[in-house]
C-alpha cells in the first residue's frame, strides 16, 4: 500500500440525508446509489451517520418498530478524523471501535467523504496480497440458514456486528446469499420478513472460491464481479467461510504493527539524542551554577568590604571635619586668613570624600537592587522626581515639559532614581545666563517596550565621552565647576540594565544632550 494519508484513498462526494427524513428515504437513496452509508445532517451540520447495519436493525427487532425517521437510527456525533490522518492509524481507529465507516475532515472540519474497508482494498498493493498469500489465512467463519427459514431470522442474523451475510445451504452445499445490502433492496420493496423465506429471497447463484485460492485472485474476483464478498467452500462445495473486504484488509493490522516497530525505534533513537543532550545540559548546568555560586560569594565579599570601607573611611572623616570646627572656633577671628584658606580647603576635600563615599555605598547599592517588577505609571514617577529636584528648578528657573508616558515594568523607586539623576544633571550641566529647557517623552521601541529621552539645551558632551560618562566616578569636568562625584550617571546604567534595557547619550558641545534609555512594556 504506497498511499499514506487518508487524503491519497478518499473518494468523494459524500451523500447526505436529513435527520428527520423518513427511513423509507434512506432506504431508497442507498439502494439506487448502492451505497453502503449516509451522513446525516441537520441544519447543514453533521449530527450522526446510517449504515445498511442500521438499516437492518430498524426492521429485525432489535430496534423499536415505531421509528420512522433516520434520526431514531443513525448512530450520533460519529467519529471523525482530518484527511492528513496516517492511513494506518485511521484503520487502527476503525477496528479499535468497530466501525467500517470513517468521516474524514477538511482544514474547516467539515465532512468530505467517509472512508471505508472498500476504499482501502482498491488502494492495497499486491505485495501485501502475496504476504497473506491464501483465502484461508483470513476468511471469516460462516452464518447459514436453510432455503425454508423466514426471512426475519436472516434480519436477526444480520443485525449482528460480526455477520455482514448469509449463506443459504442444502445438503448439495452452498445455493445462495442474503447480504445488508440486499436486505435494503427487499425492504425498500415492502418485502414481509415474516411471510416469505429466505430460499424465496436469497441472490443465486453465488459466487464462490476454494479455500485454497490465492488471496490476490480472490480480490481480483471481487473487483471483477463488482461485490464485497464471497463463499468459500471445501472440496465438496461446502460453505466454510466468508471472504469480504473486511477480512482482506484486517492484514493492514500486521502492517500497523511494523509502521508502530519503526515509530518506537525512531522515538528511542529520539530519546538516546535527547538523555545525551540533557546530560550535556546538566553538566553545563552544573558549571553555571559553580560560577554563580562563586559570583554571589565574590558579590556578597564586595558588599561587605563596601560597608567596612564606607564606615572605616567615614570615621576619620568626621574626625578631621570635627577638629576643623574645634580650630575654628577656639581661634574665631584670631586665625590668619591664609590659615582660614587652608581650614577652608581642608573641610571642603573632607566633605567631598565623604560625598564619595555615600556616592560609592548608593552605587553598590544599585548593583544588588532587584525587586518584584510591577507595572508602573511613568509619569507619577516623574511626579517624584520633579518634587524632589523643586528647589532646583526654582533656583535655575528651570522649564521641565513632559510629554504623556506609557506605564513599563519596573519598580517605581528605580524610575525615580533615574529621572532624577537625568533632570538633575540637566540642570546641573547649563550654559552660563540661559536658563534649563527640558523635555522628556517615550516612543515604542520596534522589538518591544519603550525608549524614553530625557533632552535638554545645556553644555553638551563631546562624542568621544559619550560612553565614558556612564563609568564609576567619571568626571569632564572639575568638581569645583560643576559639584559632583561622578557617580549618578554609573547608577543610571545599572539600573536600566537591572530592567533589561541600555543607556545611551546623543550630543554636541553647546547644543544641548538626549539622553535615551529603554524600559520592557507590561
């Protein structure tokens, strides 16, 4: 069988019947079109599927006399499957629920056609015919009736899902058959079960095969003879078995088995590749987390030796600013004024070391700041740092413009803390006699997020520092010009990288600096 799909062995189109059309119906519509099946719909919508099986339940009494209409015997909400299905895992489905009739689905699941045991004999290869070789390996036993029997009894046979025909015998052997589809052509008659017999009824003369026959040219009889099935009889023409479509294709079952042996094998190879790769993975995991476990150990020394330094360095800082202030007083206004320049330049580098030093302890703090990520309103946050920086705007005469912000994930504190830093240096970083024009807004980024800049028409920065101004306690400028450590700038950086984002500056001296940076959407 060279066809993998359900796709490659469908024929189409379906026939469908309404739900409450008359059984009388059915039984005419798949008379004429010696059809075995009929999808049944409602509104337009599938909603079951009748067979000949039903058909002849409805008039053997193992369904109700009182029905009328199709919907009181189709078998409801059939089971369907796409047309790409593999060909051998639809027959795997059919014989698991024991149907012979298979709705297949287009991309839309809508029905377009219904595979059956005939579809897949038309498509079997003769290879498949020589591995089974004869009839006997797969004929199905017999279900005979004598010529007098009623017709009924026959019905009773055939409402059973394992019998699909009767043979009618007499003491010469096998003279005729009763097969579903036969039973439909008689009741569409108006045949009574029970006033005729089966000899009366039956199809004659058979068609029959040795048991001994090829199973190739028994399927080529079938196909010659346009029928399902036919008698197998022993020397002496006696009926011992039946050979449909049904047992010819039971084969495929073998074949299932070695398609299901060549999946297993590909999924172990499969699995070999993947226990390789996840053992690759642990041991890669392994190392990783060596190298975090020795960064943590190294980043938890930094922040001790941080706290020791700043409080060691803080100590005598004190010290020495306190006994500037004890100099001061006891001499009051006794001190030379050259020793006044000298106390004065004293207290002000003791100052400035203790500005480093807070400066230094903020800046380890950035680098171990990773909060809980919340969604956050950007324009309270500037909200923040506008109050915070308010005696600076009033002493600069400062106009800060902000433009509508999106909300980012981040943490409102973090936000605050950038804003602040950019504003502040914006400000802080003026032309001589022109007051502070600062503008921030936010466009959407191509990747995701946001992209803020803060711009203002300040001094500018020359293009060769653009990077270097985000290092720790990196200065353009003497701190005697612009008050400063340095500092802010590195924090900025280490906290948008914190938020997944990067810190840029675009800038020429004396038009003003755009500072940008970005922030993940929520």
């Amino acid at each position: 069988m060279s066809t993998n799909t359900l796709a490659d062995i469908l024929r189409g189109p379906v026939l469908s019947i309404e739900a409450d059309q008359r059984i009388e119906d059915a039984l005419r519509l798949m008379s004429e079109r010696r059809i075995s099946c009929l999808l049944v719909t409602r509104q337009g919508a599938t909603c079951g599927i009748v067979t000949e099986k039903d058909l002849v339940r409805s008039y053997s009494g193992v369904t109700s006399h009182d029905r009328n209409v199709v919907a009181d015997i189709m078998t409801e909400a059939p089971l369907t499957v796409p047309a790409s299905t593999d060909h051998l895992e639809a027959y795997r489905l059919m014989t698991e629920r024991r149907i012979r009739h298979l709705p297949v689905t287009d991309g839309q699941g809508q029905v377009i056609g219904i595979v059956t045991e005939s579809d897949y004999v038309r498509t079997l290869g003769t290879d498949y015919y020589i591995r089974l070789k004869d009839v006997a390996s797969v004929m199905a036993p017999v279900s005979s009736l004598q010529r007098a029997a009623a017709f009924s009894r026959a019905l009773e046979m055939l409402s059973r899902s394992d019998v699909s025909c009767v043979v009618i015998a007499d003491t010469e052997g096998a003279c005729g058959i009763l097969t579903e589809r036969d039973v439909v052509r008689l009741l569409r008659q108006g045949v009574d079960p029970q006033s005729v017999t089966v000899g009366e009824l039956m199809t004659a003369p058979i068609v029959t095969v040795s048991r001994d026959s090829s199973l190739l040219d028994a399927s080529a009889l079938l196909a010659e003879r346009r029928i399902r099935r036919v008698v197998v009889v022993d020397e002496g023409n006696r009926p011992v078995g039946i050979l449909s479509q049904h047992e010819i294709v039971k084969g495929l079952e073998n074949e299932y088995i070695g398609h299901l042996e060549g999946v297993i094998a590909d999924k172990n190879q499969a699995l070999e590749e993947l226990s390789q790769t996840r053992w690759s993975l642990e041991e890669q995991s392994r190392l990783l987390q060596r190298t975090l476990d020795e960064l943590s150990a190294a980043h938890a020394g930094l922040r001790e030796f941080t706290k020791i330094a700043a409080h060691d360095l803080q100590e005598p800082l004190r010290g020495m600013l306190i006994h500037c202030q004890v100099l001061e007083r006891q001499w009051g206004q006794a001190m030379p004024e050259t020793a006044k320049g000298t106390l004065g330049i004293i207290v002000d580098k003791a100052e400035r070391a203790r500005q480093l030093v807070r400066d230094l302890v903020g800046f380890s703090g950035a680098m171990e700041r990773i909060e809980r990520l919340d969604d956050v309103e950007t324009m309270d946050t500037v909200d923040g740092a506008l109050a915070l920086l308010r005696r600076q705007i009033e002493e600069t005469g400062a106009e800060v413009t902000v433009v509508a912000l999106p909300r980012v994930r981040a943490t409102r504190a973090m936000m605050v803390e950038i804003f602040t830093c950019l504003i502040g240096n914006a400000m802080k970083f003026r032309r001589p006699q022109v007051a502070p024009r600062i503008r921030i807004e936010a466009e959407p980024e191509p990747e995701g997020g946001w992209r803020f800049t803060v711009s203002d028409n300040g001094i500018g920065i020359e293009s060769e520092y653009n990077d270097q101004i985000f290092g720790l306690f990196k200065r353009l400028h003497p701190a005697s010009a612009y008050p400063g450590s340095g500092v802010g700038l590195a924090i900025c950086r280490r906290l948008v990288e914190l938020l997944g984002g990067r810190i840029w500056v675009e800038s020429e001296p004396g038009q003003g600096s755009r500072f940008h940076f970005t922030v993940a959407a929520p």
